[in-house]
DNA sequence: GTTGTCGTTGACTGACCAGTCAATCCATCG
DNA sequence: CGATGGATTGACTGGTCAGTCAACGACAAC
C-alpha cells in the first residue's frame, strides 16, 4: 500500500475517534447510535465498522489512549527524586491539567468508564487498579521514609485521594463547582492538601505498624 | 377494599422492589431484563407494571427511598450541637453503616445512579446536590465558628468529603479493598481523618476570608 | 488501459426487550 | 348466590439499533 493511501487511512481513523468523542460527551455512550458517530464524523456508517469491530472498541481505544499517558506520567512521576507530597501534587496536577486541555475526553473517560461500575470499568478494571497501585505505592514508600504517617493503609490514602479528585472533576463536569483558571489551580493544592493532611506525618507514629494487604 | 387485600398489594410491591435490588445487584440495571425481575420475585412479567410504570421507576423507588432517610439524617445531625468534626464522622458512619447492613443496596444506589453520571444521576441530581449542600453548610458554619480554616470552599470540602467515601464503599464493592467489621471501622476515622486534615484550623486563617459561590 | 487492493457506501437483517392488553382469577360485598 | 373490581397472567407488538454484506469507487502498480 502506498504510504499516502496508509496515511489517509489513519487520518480517517482519527477523524472517526475524535467524532466519536464529541458525540459520547455530547449524548452519552449508550444513548449514541453508532450511525451519529458516523454523521459527526461525515462518513458512512459502514466505515465505522472498517476500522472498529464494535462500538464498544471506540470507547476503548479513546479511554485507553488516555489512560495510558497517565499511567506512565505516575510511573515517571515516581521515579523521580522528590517528597511524596509533589508526586501527589503532581498527579492530581495532571489530571486536572487534562481536563482543562480536553474536557470532552476527561467527562467521557469519567462518566463513560471509570464510574460506569458495571460496563466498562469491568473491562478495564485492571488498567484502572494500576493507577491505584501505583499511587499506592507512592503512600508506602513515604510511610516508609517517615515523611507520612502509617496510620492509614496505602490502598485506602490511594482511593480517597482518587476519588476525591474524580468528584471534582466530576462537580466541574455537571456544573455544581464553577470552573475556571483560577478554580483550577487552587483545586490542585486543595485536593493535595485535603488528603495530606490526614497523611502528613506531623505527630504520626512512625512505620512498621498497621498491615498493608495488597490492592 | 379490604385491609387484607390492600396490604396483600403493598406486600406484593415489596417482593417486587426487594426482587428487584437482588437482581440489579447482580446483573446491573441496563443488562437485566423486566422479565428477570418477575422471576425473581416468582410473579408474571405484567404485574411489575401493574405496580411500577416503568423499569426506570423500580429503580427510581429504591433510590429515594434510601436515600431520603440519609438525608433526613444528615439534617437530623445538623441540627445537634456538636463539632463539625464529629457531625461529619456520623454521616461517614451512617453510609458505612448502610453498606453493611445492605450491601446489595448501596451497590445499586452507587453503581447505578450516584455514579451513573448519564443516566439517573440526572434524573436525580436535585436529590444528590442537597446532600452536598447540606455537608457544606456544615463545613461553612464550622468555618465561621473557627472550627474548620476558611482555605477550602465548603462546595470543595464536600465534594471531596462524599467522594471519598464513595470511592471507597465502590472499592468494597468491587473487592479492591478488603471489608471487615474492622475495616469498616477503622474506614470511618480514617476518611473523617483526611478530610478533616485540610481543614483542621491549626494554623489556618481565621472567617472571613474566600468567597464562597452557592453549590 | 487493465487489474488488484482497499477504502467506502448504506440498505438490510436479526435479535432484543420495554411496555401493552385482553383474558382470567378470586376475595369481598350486597 | 352473582356481581364487582382489583390482582394477576403471559403472549404479543412495535420500535430500536448493532452489526453485516454485496456492491461500488479510487488509487497505485505495471
């Protein structure tokens, strides 16, 4: 095949993706056709079905895509030499960033799969719980160092600093939290500060206490 | 109509509801049918629409009626004469609560509408959004009072508040996290402990201080 | 120009399922 | 009794939509 011909070919698998996107933040992934998938993008339905098996592997491959930077922005994260508090920050930093950059795929990664419990977060529950573990870890290795407390186990310190953050997005997403520049920043310290402060080793018993079962 | 035969109906629309939350439990709304919910309950498929217009009603039904009483709860607890700290410690505790006494209940109150983001959650977003207002009033008169620091808004404290409580019962249910007498204990400190790490007035700015929009 | 390869089209099919309804049952009451 | 009316039944309908497929088109290779 020719290399324009292949391109043409990615492009126009792209141009399906990113119309998908608007239409699922737009409609919601269930209540879309896949026919409206094909209208956004300006080409037939069939052509979906060229380039993806199903409706379904649409979904999957934006969530992925996104998901996967993330996993090793945490990855490179920890890496780094820096307290854990920063690599929070840094964390919550990113995600916060993402949403500010695409809102389209924040909400669908959001509403679509990490909150849909039953359907899709199923599927990639496994890709969801390495974000977790990966968060968790760095807890642990703080804990370890003395820099937080050990009262908390790592698995619940990951959840609870995750779960807060999706609600906010979540509150961004649906209108009950206002959402500018500024709103943005502050929530990244704030949501850092909120969940370290019960971390934060400030009188804290030192480590080697309380069982860490595995995520 | 006689006592018997109307309380011979009200029966009946239990055996329903409580057929239904066992099958939504299990299956999930979307992917099960009406007709599961009929067998289950051992009756014929119409009767679930002599006594629910609709599937989406059966749900509808389980959710207020839950979720009505925490609210009362939450504004039952208000109305004491407690710390902040400690009101919010016995709403963590009364959701913690609800979960083990009925786990399939608040699976189906969390999977399918509180985190349905597309679906119920609209429907009931009124519903949903009173509970945070009220969590937030109690942060912000604990901010008056000097209790809490005025840092975070108390639209922000209580997203993050009911977030992480949240995430966590959603990690109980799908096992990422054990659940235990003990865990679920514990889980009720410790998500008090975080929150209230951020806002904690040690060293906080005194009232009157950030603007604070209404949710 | 001819041929082969993909990209592209959109009408069609098959399955699914919420909700309807006409018929039947049966406790109660006059 | 027999009449009344709510409770109960389950076969059926109508609409929806994901996914298929046979045909067509455009471009590259030779």
């Amino acid at each position: 095949m020719s290399t324009t011909r292949r391109q043409a070919a990615a492009d126009k698998r792209r141009v399906i993706l990113d119309a998908a996107l608007r239409v699922f933040a737009r409609q919601g992934f269930h209540a879309c056709r896949v026919s409206d998938i094909a209208d956004e993008a300006g080409v037939a339905y069939g052509l979906v079905y060229h380039y993806f098996d199903s409706k379904d592997e649409v979904l999957d491959t934006l969530f992925l895509e996104r998901w996967n930077i993330m996993l090793e922005l945490i990855r490179e994260t920890d890496r780094q030499q820096i307290p854990a508090r920063q690599k929070l920050r840094a964390i919550a930093s990113f995600i916060i960033d993402s949403y500010r950059h695409d809102p389209d795929l924040m909400k669908v990664i959001i509403v679509e799969v990490t909150r849909a419990a039953n359907s899709f977060a199923q599927t990639h529950l496994e890709a969801i719980r390495e974000a977790y573990r990966m968060i968790a870890e760095i807890v642990a290795q703080a804990q370890a160092d003395g820099e937080f407390k050990v009262a908390v186990t790592p698995q619940f310190a990951a959840l609870t600093f995750y779960g807060a953050i999706e609600q906010v997005l979540t509150g961004w997403i649906f209108g009950f939290l206002p959402c500018n520049e500024r709103e943005c920043e502050r929530a990244k310290d704030l949501v850092v500060e909120m969940i370290c402060g019960g971390l934060d080793a400030v009188g804290g018993r030192s480590a080697a206490d309380a069982p860490q079962p595995a995520i």
